[in-house]
C-alpha cells in the first residue's frame, strides 16, 4: 500500500454525498461511482448532486466520476461502499474486477438479505477478503449536518489499526472528528441495530406517547442491543461508547433520521408502502428488522423492542395494540 492510498466511494445517496465530501478535504482526486448518470451529469456541470445534500458544492477537479463500478474498484485501494444494504449484492454481481489486495469499508447500517449477512461478513465469505481489509464506518453522525459542516464523530473500526488510521485521517478535518476500535463485527452489529430501535421511537412518537417514554424506551433499546451483540460477537467492549450508545441516540432522536420519520408515519397509520413513497429515501431499518428477528431465531436474545416492529412491519399487525404490549415488558 502506497502512502498516498487511493479512494473510491460506492453509492450515490446522501451518505455516499457526505464521504465524497469528507474525503475531497484531504484527498486531491477521488473516484466516485454511482448507478444514475443524470446524476453524475448533473454534478459535472453544476458541481452538486441533485438528489441529496444538493447544498453541497464539489470541486469537480477533484472527482472521477463514474457509472462503471469496476472502473472504481480498479481505480481505488481504498473502496467506501454507501449504498442500501437491500441493494448491495445486486451492485457486486457486475463485477469483473478483483477485490484481491483492496481494503474494503462499509459505511452501509445493516444485513444483505441475500446471505443474512452484515456487510464486513458478506464480502469475507462472499468474495474471501481477509478480516484485516474490511473495516467500518459508523456514527453517531447524519449526513446531513456533514452538509451543514455541523461538528460530528466518526469510529472507524478495523481489525488491522493502520489501515483504520489511514480511513480515519482521510475523513477527519475542521468538522470530523474519527476515532478508531477493533471492534468491527459489534460496531456493524450496533449500526444496523440502532435503525430498528430508531423506527420503534418514531412509531411511540405517532402513536402518541411522550418524551418521558422515548428515554425509557431508548434505555431500554441499548440493554437490548447490548444483549444481542454478546450472542452474536462476545468481546470486550463497552456498550456506552459513542459509535453504540451515541449512534443510537442520534438516530432514535434526530429531526434529520429517515428510520424514525418511517416508524413516525407507521405509528400514524400510513402503511409500509406508502411511508416508503411518501419519503423517497430507504429506512435501512426495514430491512434490517426483518434479518435481526430470524437471526434471532438462532441467538435467541431477549429481544422484545426488535420483536414489536417486526410483527408490525411484517405480520401487519396493530401499532397500538402491539406498543401497549410492549409497555408491560419494559423497564
């Protein structure tokens, strides 16, 4: 690996706007793909992406722009995927390029329904990456305040620490903060979990109840993302730290979190689909609760708040009815 590595990011939504932004501080060229090329065309005459994060001007001197994903995967040492989850393995079926000496990193919160996998699993059993070239990128942190260049915390997670530096140099400077953690399987773990918990706040808020209930439903959200975690992955860690505890609050409480306006609708009596078309952006959480509830299955973690939004969002059942239940078995 070169000194100056070279990056990609994978995806053209907001995430993936706001670590283009990130990198282009420190980098003096970047590769970018994405699926639309109205999008890519756009950017290059109005040096912003017209979809997401459009208050976000880009030096196009900086960006390689492209809709071919093995033009960036041969491009980059450094590949950033930040694209849905649901929607990943379709991306990688076009692939004729190697992944053979690429470090890979999720900034994607949740699993690939395909193989039930988190992100960093899937591409080391799929594509046979070792665990010390994948890494994580996670919160607490929304896109939208990397717009507003909004003070915000980035842990890059890695089992090899050199190459998390090298991730976390390249996305800090006046606005980020990054902070680095080995814990690259609980902190994957923790960025998909906080979405489902993040849906279930914004179903309370629909349905009416207070503050007073989304603090102990929150507190409630962290012993239970806790108690998976040590099923699937038992190491040392603690579960306050901010890429578990701080993603969760952040996005369980923030105006800017698609997961909690998608429970918040929910709650209100939309039904899945027409929340979904009403916010034109994917609730990560959707997917990832119903792959957290048969993972479950195996694990078999006292998971209550997980088992709520399934049987609402998946067996159709009454949000009142099931919040109330809910209540009785929390603390």
């Amino acid at each position: 690996m070169n000194n100056s590595p070279k990056f990609a990011v994978i995806g053209g939504g907001s995430w993936a706007t706001a670590i283009a932004k990130m990198l282009c501080e420190n980098q003096t060229e970047i590769c970018w793909y994405m699926r639309n090329q109205t999008a890519v065309d756009h950017i290059k005459a109005e040096k912003h992406n017209p979809n997401y994060l459009s208050s976000v001007e880009f030096n196009t001197n900086k960006l390689k722009l492209t809709t071919d994903i093995n033009e960036a995967v041969a491009y980059a040492d450094y590949l950033i995927f930040a694209i849905p989850s649901a929607f990943l393995n379709t991306e990688l079926e076009k692939l004729t390029e190697s992944f053979e000496h690429k470090v890979i990193f999720s900034a994607i919160k949740g699993i690939v329904p395909e193989t039930f996998l988190i992100v960093g699993e899937h591409f080391h059993k799929q594509y046979n990456i070792p665990y010390e070239n994948i890494g994580v990128i996670t919160g607490p942190c929304h896109a939208e305040e990397v717009a507003l260049e909004r003070l915000s915390y980035l842990t890059i997670a890695c089992a090899d620490a050199k190459k998390a530096k090298v991730v976390a140099q390249n996305l800090s400077c006046k606005y980020i903060k990054t902070k680095i953690s080995d814990d690259i399987i609980g902190t994957e773990y923790a960025a998909m979990l906080k979405n489902i918990y993040a849906i279930a706040a914004g179903m309370a808020h629909g349905l009416g109840y207070g503050d007073n209930f989304q603090a102990l439903l929150m507190s409630n959200s962290i012993r239970e993302m806790k108690k998976f975690i040590k099923k699937v992955h038992r190491m040392k860690r603690n579960i306050n730290d901010s890429a578990y505890l701080g993603d969760l609050l952040v996005t369980g409480y923030s105006v800017f979190s698609r997961n909690r306006m998608f429970g918040n609708m929910i709650g209100k009596g939309y039904t899945v689909k027409s929340a979904m078309m009403e916010m034109s952006m994917v609730a990560e959480g959707y997917y990832a609760v119903k792959s957290a509830y048969k993972l479950n299955q195996n694990y078999q973690a006292k998971t209550p708040i997980i088992d709520a939004v399934y049987e609402i969002l998946y067996e159709g059942k009454d949000p009142k009815s099931v919040f109330k239940k809910l209540t009785d078995k929390l603390d």
